[in-house]
C-alpha cells in the first residue's frame, strides 16, 4: 500500500465515507466512537490500519494510521526504518521542516507542510499518521472529490 500525502493510503482517499471504505475493506475489526471529537474510527487488524471519519465534516475519511510494515512513502518501506533514514527521504522529497517531540514512551516527528506525523520507539518508525491536507483558512482540501 502506498501512501499518497494529502490524497490517502492505495485504494482509500479522504474524503470518503464510511460505507464507501467498507465497500474496500468490509466491515472493520473495531469501530471507535469519540463522542467527544466528534469522530469515529474504524480499526482493520489485518492491514494493521486505523481510518478516522469526521462527523463536523460530513462524515468524511480525514485521518490514517497505520503500522502495516508494507506501507510505501515515495516508493520505500518505512516502517521499522531509523529516524536519520526517514528524515533523508522526506528531506529529499522536499520537506526538511519538521518538529520533534520526546514523550514518555514515543517519539514523534511531524511534519506540517503535509501533515504527517512519524511514531518511534528506540529511534525507528513504529507508526505512520497522516491526514486531509489543510488550506490558510483551516479548511480542508478534498483532492479526490
């Protein structure tokens, strides 16, 4: 599965409902409901992979994670990747600006310009986060719609 930034994960696009991401998965392992976010996750235990909807947005799909260790960015393979390898492939795909945060039990990369975020756990990649891309106006951008 590739990851298109801004556009989604293969075959899944943001911007997509949730019967419409079923039709491709079927029904998932796991539905989320965060009342207080207004938003809904559905959890794939095979594809190890975590599609968010957000209901202010029309139930629209806006956020994935995923650990699935097939994933591709720009063509490589990224989880179980180090940090220094994963920041020269984002470097040389154009995006050098990111922020790096310490938590107790993660760390994490984030990289705004294509809302990314990278998870490491002892300097390698354990999760992929990524969403809609947003305009100066905090809306989103729905490339596929």
């Amino acid at each position: 599965m590739e990851i298109e930034l801004g556009v989604g994960l293969g075959h899944i696009r943001f911007g997509m409902t949730e019967s419409q991401v079923k039709s491709v998965y079927g029904e998932p392992n796991e539905i989320v409901n965060l009342k207080d976010d207004n938003q809904t996750d559905f959890q794939y235990y095979k594809e190890q992979t975590t599609f968010r909807f957000y209901h202010d947005h029309e139930g629209r799909l806006g956020w994935i994670e995923t650990q699935n260790p097939k994933v591709l960015l720009f063509g490589k393979e990224i989880i179980g990747q180090n940090k220094s390898f994963i920041i020269g492939l984002l470097t040389q795909e154009g995006h050098e600006k990111y922020e790096y945060e310490k938590y107790e039990t993660f760390d994490s990369l984030f990289y705004e310009d294509v809302w990314l975020e990278l998870e490491l756990n002892y300097e390698l990649i354990t999760c992929v986060k990524f969403g809609v891309f947003i305009d100066e106006n905090d809306n989103y951008i729905w490339k596929n719609q």
